[in-house]
C-alpha cells in the first residue's frame, strides 16, 4: 500500500474540513481511520480501500450541504483520479462512502462489501460512547435543538426523509439513532467495542433523567 497516497490524503481531508462543524471534523475523521485500522487488524481485507474510505467518507457531509448526497462522491472521485488511483479502487471507496449512512441502511443490499462493514463500525463507534455523547450535544447546540423536552417523545421507525428532516430533542436522538448501533455493528471487534459504548450511554441517561427530575 502507498503510504504516500494515505499522506496525502490525510492532508486533503485536514484542509477541506478546516472550520467544520466540531462533531464532523478532521478530529472525528482521526478516530474513524484509526478504529477502522483497529478492526482491520483483525479481519482479511483491503487496507488500502479501508484507509482511503474512512479518510473521506464525512469529505462533503450531506447535513451541512443542503442535503446534496453526491458532492462527496464528487470530491472524492476528483481526488482521487487526481493521485492516479485505479478506477477499480475509486469504485469501491465510492460505494463505501455512498452506503455507509445510518440513514441509508434501509437502502443498501446486505451482502456487502468486508471494507464497508469495517468503515461503518468504525464511524457508528464514534457515535456512540462519551464521544459519541459529546458529538451528539455538540451538534444539537449548533442546529439549536432543545436538549429534552419530556412531552416530546422519540420518533421510532422514521423513513429515511423524516430522519433527514427530523427537528427533535438531543436525547430524543438516543432512543432514534444512537442506542440502535449497537446491534447494527457488523464485525466482532466492533461488536466488542460497541457494548461498552453502549453500556456508558445507558448510565448516562440515568444520570441524566435523575438531575432533570431534581
């Protein structure tokens, strides 16, 4: 694998993303390529498609682009035509990018590619967990949500519109998205990771609800 390529990736990501939203940063992007290394390490796959994926998979994240769920694939074919990838290569990080979304789970087939499966788990651990807390209420402050509102309860079962277009309380985003990944995790190492993460939100709830009912 070129370690040149993966540089020079790094460098893309870390000038396109300069200034974005702190839960969808370079910093996030970090985690993601690292965790994905973590649980590459223990399955037979392509590195190099599992590096370049999760290096540009939040390149051009929908939520801050109008919604425009091409402009990553865009981007990143640009990019990486530019460095002279094979276009065999560029296909298969482009279907990770394109399929990876929580909200476009309903829409991908289930017989997916191992690369994919590794750069999901990465990106659903870095939602949940502490991180994942601090992500959460990080970008309900900057759309400007409520934190919780007792009478507002979570909606179960969205289609993919109303997930994109859905307005509710942070916590709500809990019971919606984020305690649902756990068991969504495709790889045992992400599994593994996952139920700790899991189990911290949990008690952070409790934690919550106790200080909210004083």
């Amino acid at each position: 694998m070129s370690n040149v390529l993966i540089e020079r990736t790094v460098d893309f990501v870390k000038e396109k993303l300069h200034g974005a939203e702190a839960g969808h940063d370079w910093f996030h992007i970090e985690r993601v390529w690292k965790l994905s290394k973590k649980i590459a390490e223990t399955e037979t796959c392509n590195l190099e498609i599992v590096e370049l994926s999760a290096l540009l998979h939040d390149i051009a994240d929908p939520k801050f682009h109008g919604g425009d769920e091409t402009l990553a694939l865009k981007i990143s074919r640009e990019f990486l035509e530019k460095e002279n990838v094979p276009e065999e290569s560029i296909d298969q990080v482009l279907f990770i990018i394109k399929n990876i979304s929580f909200k476009n789970r309903d829409e991908v087939s289930e017989n997916l590619p191992l690369e994919l499966k590794i750069v999901q788990d990465a990106d659903r651990l870095d939602a949940i967990g502490a991180i994942g807390i601090a992500r959460t209420f990080n970008f309900g402050g900057f759309k400007n949500n409520l934190m919780y509102h007792p009478e507002i309860p979570p909606k179960l079962d969205m289609s993919k519109e109303e997930y994109k277009r859905n307005e509710g309380t942070t916590i709500n985003h809990f019971y919606e998205k984020l305690l649902l990944l756990k068991d969504l995790m495709n790889t045992k190492k992400g599994k593994e990771i996952a139920e700790e993460r899991h189990n911290f939100m949990l008690q952070f709830l409790d934690q919550f609800y106790k200080e909210w009912n004083v």
